[in-house]
C-alpha cells in the first residue's frame, strides 16, 4: 500500500512538461542534468512531488529551460528554446 500511496504524488514527464510550459525532451534533458529526481519505471520516466516543486522553486525551473539554452540553436530538438 505504500507503493501507491507514493506513485500518487509522482508525475509524468508529460505532466511536469505541461506544468513548467517546455516538452517532454527537455526534461528528460533536466533528469539527465541532475536538475530534477527521476525514477525510470514500466511506463517510462516520472519525477517525484517534491522534486518538482523544488526544480519549479528554483530560478532555473521559473522559466522552465535551465542550462539547455548555453549551445542550443535547436540541434537537439526539444523545441523550448524559442
């Protein structure tokens, strides 16, 4: 019981993508960094509550593109450089 009791304060990558206005890419991209805490599960990848609202508190989450923006010009794809 304690297994869904913490899956529920779990999110997607697609739920986290939508709440900081970026794409799925890009947070993978900040699980990879360090920048969020991301456990890979059946279903694919999610990142904890709190991990989530820290990342969201901090100054990198406010704007939702974090350190991706320093060689962008979109070669990798994810879209939030814009």
């Amino acid at each position: 019981m304690a297994s869904k009791q913490s899956e529920s304060t779990d999110m997607t990558v697609a739920e986290v993508a939508e709440a900081l206005g970026t794409t799925p890419v890009n947070v993978l991209l900040f699980i990879k960094r360090g920048l969020l805490e991301g456990l890979e599960s059946e279903g694919g990848w999610v990142v904890a509550q709190e991990s989530f609202a820290a990342f969201r508190a901090s100054e990198a989450g406010q704007n939702g593109r974090a350190t991706c923006r320093s060689a962008c010009s979109k070669a990798g794809g994810c879209g939030s450089c814009e």
